[in-house]
C-alpha cells in the first residue's frame, strides 16, 4: 500500500522556502528598545563584574552607553568596574555621573562613600555615607561593590 504522506524532502523544502505573499514562519528577530538593550547590556556587565572579567564587563557598559549615553546604571557599574582596575580617580567621576542622573539610588552613594575614603576624601565620604543612610535607613552599614 502506498504512503500517504508526502515525501520528507518536500516537507523539508516548503518550510525552508516560506512563500513571501503569505509571510515567514520564523519569528522575526527581537528588537529591543534603547532603554531595553542598555539593561540587557548592563545585565550582562554585572554577570561579568560578579565573575571578575572586568574587561568584558566594561566592553559591555560602553556599549550600554553608546546606545543609552547617561545610563545611571551603565555609569554606575563602569565606576565600580574601573575601582576594582585601579583607576580610584575615573571611578570616582563615573559613580559621580550616576549620581547626578540619579540622585536618589541610596546603592550609588554608599559606593562613592568607599571610593572617597580611597582617595582620602573624608569629608565627602562622610556626606556620601550619610546621603545612603538617608535614602535607606532600613538597611544596615556594609561594604558594597
């Protein structure tokens, strides 16, 4: 008795070759908005910082802020990323950045208070501490990277 179904190859043809009148049977590729892309991006950047590939981590964040320039998140992780390279002064002016586009993200101001006391700058570390301690009095002293 003769098979009914139709041959694999046909099968196999007619998906690959979708007729263009009727539309694609592939979903079409996710596009994201720019806000969207630069958290995806900054999403990833944290997984590299938490693992310690802090060059993969800041090649992420430039990459966050060439699509989203002033991303507070972006600039943020960027400072801490340069602190743990050694670079206390550009940190500094990154989590700086992040503040000002953020003012109120009590995480940005304990983590500018320890890059201040790095440098030596006592008093701004003081103002920094008391500004995190401000804005979540819930949480408790500690060090945050």
């Amino acid at each position: 008795m003769p098979s009914t179904s139709p041959p694999v190859a046909a099968t196999t043809l007619s998906l690959a070759k979708p007729d263009p009148a009727v539309g694609s049977n592939q979903p079409s590729p996710k596009v994201l908005e720019p806000e969207a892309r630069a958290a995806e991006l900054v999403s990833l950047a944290n997984a590299h910082e938490q693992a310690e590939r802090l060059n993969e981590a800041e090649e992420a964040l430039h990459q966050a802020l060439a699509v989203v320039p002033g991303h507070a998140g972006a600039l943020h992780l960027l400072g801490i990323v340069s602190f743990k390279q050694g670079w206390v002064e550009k940190a500094a002016l990154l989590i700086e950045q992040s503040i000002g586009a953020s003012r109120d993200t009590a995480l940005y101001h304990r983590n500018i208070c320890e890059v201040y006391r790095t440098l030596g700058r006592y008093d701004d570390a003081l103002a920094a501490g008391r500004r995190a301690a401000a804005l979540a009095p819930d949480r408790r002293a500690r060090s945050s990277t």
